[in-house]
C-alpha cells in the first residue's frame, strides 16, 4: 500500500512540473494570432493549454510547443486526433481547434 501511494505522489510531481513548463498565454500571443483566429478569446488560449496538456498526455509527453512552426502543429495536432480518436479518446473538434490555436499562439514562431 505504501509503495502505491509513494509511486502516485511521485507521478503526481512529475505532471505537474511538465505541466508548468508550458507557457501560458498572454495578450501579447492573443494579439499575434488575430490575424489568423479573429475569434481567439485568451479563455480559449487558456482552454487549448489544458487540452493540451490534458488530451496529448494520454499517448505521448508533451512537446513544447516552440519546436514547430504554424503550419507543422496544425498537421500535427490533427494527425494525432485523429489517432487518439481511434483510440477511443475523446477529442472534439472544438478541443481540436483550441489546441491548435494554443500551440500556434505561444510557439513564438
């Protein structure tokens, strides 16, 4: 019982140090993609971190979202919906799209 609870804690650690490694965003970023996203809202910048990190941790650590251009996220994210989709993990369209304009806002790129 005790190893379980130390093997938790320790997992627990572990996520939510990956997890403030990621940027959160800023007006700053939310003005940068208003171009491509009239609609972006920072709430929704703020959902698209926590699909993140919530969603593409089921499969696979994190990326940090600075090692791919616009257009490679966009692929990639879809892409890999798509898969987890297939693995019967639950990603809508709109969870899709948040991710998406998160990973494109604070990629810096």
């Amino acid at each position: 019982m005790k190893v379980k609870s130390v093997l938790a804690a320790a997992a627990l650690i572990v996520l939510s140090a990956c997890g403030s490694r990621l940027a959160a965003p800023t007006e700053v970023d939310l003005a940068g993609i208003q171009a491509e996203y009239p609609d972006a809202t920072l709430m929704a910048l703020n959902e698209g971190k926590s699909h993140y990190q919530n969603v593409c941790s089921n499969c696979h650590a994190l990326y940090n979202p600075a090692d791919y251009n616009d257009s490679q996220w966009n692929k990639l994210v879809s892409g890999m919906s798509n898969k987890a989709r297939g693995k019967g993990i639950e990603v809508t369209d709109d969870m899709e799209a948040k991710i998406k304009m998160y990973l494109v806002a604070v990629n810096g790129q």
